[in-house]
C-alpha cells in the first residue's frame, strides 16, 4: 500500500472542540472513488458519541462507523443481536451533532442493526431512509448472496451502502462463534462471488472481517469499484476499520488479536487516533504479526 503523508493531517482540536486547525474536504463518494483510483488508503473508525466523533474527525479518520457494536461496547451486551433501530438511530444523531458542532467532514456511516433489513428490500428501505435522516451519508448491512436486491434497491433510490462479508457478527449464533472466514476453497469463492454481485449491485464499500488475508487481498484486487475495509483480514484491503475502544486498549471482553493499542504509544487519546490513521495510511498496520491466517 503506498505511503500517505501523515503530516500533511491536520493539527487537531487543541483545548476548544469546536475550532479546527486545518480544514480538510469532506469525505464524499467522488472523494472515496478518487482516494480508491489513487490507491490511498482509506482510514475507518466507530464513534458512538458527539465528542468522540469530533476527535476521530480532527484525528484525520475518513470514515467514523457508528457500528451496532455499540450493542457490545456501550450497552454491555454479549453480541450486536439485541442492537435496536432506535438505539443506532440515537448514537448516529449524537455522532452527526458533534461533526456539525465542528465542522467535521468525516462521513458517517451507519449500521442498519440485526432484523432492521432481513424481511424484505422495502424494510430495509424504511430502516435506512431513518438512519439517513439521523444524519448518516451511508448506511452498511451484512452478507452476501441474499442482500444484493436490497443493496441495488437501496442505491437506485440515492442511498448509499456499505456491504460486509466474512465473520458478519448479526449472524453469530449461525456462524458458531467469531471464527475466521474463508479457510477453505469453496469458502473462498463463495465471498469472491458475493463481493462481485454487492460491487455489481451498487455498493460503494465493502467491509471484510476476518477474512484469510489472501482471500481479502484477491477479493480487493477483483473489485474495481469497491474499495474493501478489512478488520483482521491483513494488509491486502483498500482500507481498515477498528472499533474506537480496541484502538484505546479499553473493552469488557478478550481483545481480538488483530487490534493495537494505540493509546498504550503514549500522547493521549487524540494523539492516539491519529496515529491510527497514520498508521493505516502508511500501510504499518496491519502488520503481520496481527492477522496470522
Ligand atoms: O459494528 C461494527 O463496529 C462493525 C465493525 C467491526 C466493522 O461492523
């Protein structure tokens, strides 16, 4: 991945949220398909909240996920099956009221959360029109295969998505617990064809989780239009995603293997984001002892 240059990121908030040192062009889709034409990394984060979110903007993240791990790292459960339409709609709105306090120009990207999209494309229409208008520019769901319709049914209507394939944590239980995707041939060609078929029904990115790194990296390079952002599937991907408390070394659970903690670098917390984004930026994270499959 070729190098950014991380000093070129903006200064930050200082003392006074609310008042940026620099100002950056806002993270759009021609923005995301001119960074993908350059093959400059793409730098994605969960927030949650107003301050958080205004502090991973002034950190240089492109991409702030107000993920349903919410459900996990804010609500205390187990899973993000309990995650509901109203919660996702009321931490996208604290996310999209700090960015505007600061004139952030990070997108957002919201999760439409388990349930809020399996019945039929037009469920999943009503449920993302809500996330869009809690402030989200783009709305992501899991899996592949049966999503298509509704992904080209939500982006022939001017929505935005973001598709996720490999470990899709909605589907734990199905799933048989967090394991890595993609270990065998079949495995590996049944997300290659589905990845295809969301690039081909209009999703903008693609989220890889725990994908082996070199089916994420073969996937990445058969999308031309779709950049992927990988979490623990290597340094083959367009981009990389964590959730804000593995970045912060912070969490009820067992840490995943494939997050750093930055924090633990020392600076401080906006300091630390930034070093996130510069590190996804200039390609030394993931490293290889992150991701062993
Ligand atoms: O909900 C979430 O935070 C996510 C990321 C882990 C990709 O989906």
């Amino acid at each position: 991945m070729p190098s950014n240059d991380c000093a070129g990121l903006h200064t930050g908030l200082g003392p006074h949220i609310g008042q940026r040192a620099e100002q950056r062009k806002p993270f759009t889709l021609p923005r995301l398909r001119e960074m993908h034409t350059r093959r400059e990394a793409i730098a994605m984060l969960t927030a949650y909240d107003a301050t958080f979110a205004a502090v991973a903007d002034a950190a240089g993240v492109d991409a702030i996920l107000v993920g349903d791990s919410l459900g996990m790292v804010c609500q205390g459960h187990p899973s993000t099956v309990p995650v509901r339409m109203d919660a996702m709609c009321y931490h996208v709105e604290c996310v999209a009221r700090g960015l505007a306090r600061t004139s952030g120009t990070a997108m957002v990207i919201a999760d439409l959360p388990y349930g809020s999209y399996h019945e039929s494309p037009s469920q999943a229409l009503r449920n993302a029109v809500a996330l869009m208008q809690a402030g989200a520019h783009m709305v992501k769901l899991e899996g592949g295969g049966w999503t298509t319709d509704t992904v080209r049914c939500l982006t022939e209507r001017g929505i935005p998505v973001c598709a996720h394939l490999g470990l899709t944590p909605q589907s734990v239980h199905a799933l048989g617990g967090y394991r890595v995707q993609g270990n065998t041939a079949d495995d590996a060609s049944r997300l290659r064809t589905h990845a295809v078929a969301l690039q081909e029904a209009g999703a903008a990115m693609l989220v890889l989780e725990m994908v082996r790194a070199q089916v994420a990296a073969d996937i990445t390079a058969a999308l031309a239009h779709c950049p992927t952002i990988g979490i623990g599937s290597g340094r083959g991907t367009a981009g990389q995603v964590l959730v804000l408390h593995d970045v912060l070394g912070v969490g009820l659970g067992r840490t995943p293997r494939f997050v750093r903690n930055f924090l633990a670098e020392g600076g401080g917390i906006e300091a630390a984001l930034r070093s996130y984004v510069c590190a996804v930026k200039d390609g030394s994270f993931p490293d290889d002892s992150l991701h062993a499959w």
